[in-house]
C-alpha cells in the first residue's frame, strides 16, 4: 500500500497564495491567512504566541532559536466504512489511507502557517482527533505545535525542500538533541487500521476455561503494529534520517466497532550535524523551592 508523500499537493488544497513578503499560504482557509497575519503584526511589535512552557521558552531561546508563533492546521474529514470478512484478519486498506491523509493534510497547513511566518521550523507538535455532533464518521484532525526560528541567519535550518522542520520533541528535548549533535528533520508517522478476525464460537468457548494464548490475535496485531513501524521508518528514510527519537505506538477503535483498529507509529526522524561527535556535560539539580 503506498500513502501519498507530504510534498505532493492534496486535491482538496486551494491555490497557493502569496503574501507580501513572499511566503506562501498553502493549502490554508481564509480564517487561518488572517489569523497569520495577525500574527505577523504581533511578531513587528515584539509579541508572539507559543504553547512552550517557561522551562522551554528559556532553553529554546539559549540554544539561539526564539518562537515566533503558535502554529496549527486542521482537517474535518469523512471516514468511510469498509467491509472485511469477519473470520479474516486483515489491513483495511482504505481506512488507512483516510486516517493517514486527513492527519498529512493537517500537519502540511500547519507547516504552511510556520512558512508563512517565516520560521525555519516547527516544535513540540501534537496531533488530536476530535469528534463532534455532525456523525460519528466526521472527525478533526488538528496538528499543533510552536514555529521557532534561529537569530543567527547565518545557517539554513529549513529542509532542502525550503519547508520548515517539523518535530514533536519538547523544548528541552530540542536542545538537548542540538547540543548532542542532531538536529530535527520531520515529524514522521506510520498507520495501519487493520480487521482483527472473530474468534469462533465452539473456539471461543473452549479457551474461557483455560489459560492460554488467542494466537490469531497475536499475530493480527503484531503484524498491524509492524505495517506501522515499517511505514515510519520509510517516511524517515525518505528525508534521509540517520534515526528515529521519541517513537510511539499508539493504538485506538475510534469509530469502527471492537474489531477494528488502528495503529499510529509516531517520532522525529533526526539526522547528524557535522561529523565530529559531541560530548554533553550533564549537571545535577536539585530544586530547593516547596520542598
């Protein structure tokens, strides 16, 4: 199964438009340029919106990169049904491809807000499915996260493409993988919604009297686990990472009943600054204040 890339334009996108600084608005709904805008007025008044806590505000800022906007893109998307075989364990193909498409759409705007404030990169990024009262088969998928961009322009943070980084570690993460010698290349992620076939009656009877492994669920979900994982990793290998930090496997039902689900691998694909390796002095501290 091949998902679609991030750098390919989505049907649903609107026509580029540009700004007058020459930053794009891609893909983004009128009520988004306008809030960009604002934000950009804020940014010439020295003001600016970030969900970084104090903690990360300050290290960010050390490490020589200062927020420049709190940044978000959204997608209400329809998922559909698909039927499968009830004794039959299998991927659900096209529930797949929805749930993957509907989050690219809202890290792409999200990313997109970033470029458009000029950023070089985007941290701290989280994703969230909201339902609402339209129907259970509507949800929102919403990418967020604080755009930041390095004070020294001598070097190009951006990826080779021009677009923002993305990343989901935290701030302190951020630096501690700066000061290590990586830096953050994509927000990379893999999804599987796979079938998980029903047990049979006379088989289902039989081993509630006893301890024992259900193998078909086993391997249902060791292998939906896994078409995750692969599909992460190629996303990695695709801006050529050197690795993966932070990885996660999340598993949810969502909307599709007890025997269908999905399963989302989530981290930041990093790559080496320079060849030389870095030695990090560690400190110890001890907080004095409400103890």
């Amino acid at each position: 199964m091949a998902f679609g890339k991030r750098d390919q334009p989505s049907p649903v996108e609107s026509a580029d438009r540009t700004t007058s600084n020459g930053s794009d608005f891609k893909s983004l709904p009128s009520a988004a340029e306008e809030r960009i805008s604002r934000l950009r007025n804020s940014e010439a008044q020295g003001a600016f919106t970030s969900d970084l806590t104090v903690d990360e505000h300050l290290v960010v800022t050390q490490l020589g990169f200062e927020p420049v906007g709190y940044v978000m893109g959204t997608s209400i998307y329809h998922v559909g049904l698909q039927v499968a075989a009830w004794n039959t364990s299998q991927e659900l193909n096209v529930l797949s491809q929805a749930m993957y498409n509907a989050r690219e759409l809202a890290i792409e705007r999200m990313r997109s807000e970033a470029d458009a404030l000029g950023a070089d990169g985007v941290i701290g990024v989280h994703l969230d499915i909201n339902m609402y009262a339209w129907g259970q088969d509507v949800l929102e998928f919403v990418a967020q996260g604080t755009a930041v961009r390095a004070t020294d322009r001598s070097q190009d943070w951006r990826l080779p493409t021009k677009k923002p980084f993305t990343s989901d570690l935290s701030g302190q993460q951020f630096y501690t993988l700066v000061q290590g010698g990586h830096f953050p290349v994509e927000f990379v992620m893999g999804s599987c919604v796979y079938h998980v076939a029903h047990q049979k009656a006379f088989q289902a009877m039989r081993q509630s009297f006893i301890n024992q492994e259900i193998t078909q669920f086993t391997e249902a979900v060791y292998s939906a686990r896994e078409l995750a994982m692969t599909r992460m990793q190629a996303e990695a290998d695709a801006v050529s990472a050197h690795s993966i930090v932070g990885v996660r496997a999340m598993v949810s039902n969502h909307i599709w009943g007890e025997h269908a689900t999905e399963f989302l691998a989530l981290g930041t694909a990093v790559r080496k600054i320079g060849e030389e390796p870095t030695t990090l002095t560690i400190g110890f501290t001890i907080p004095l204040d409400g103890v």
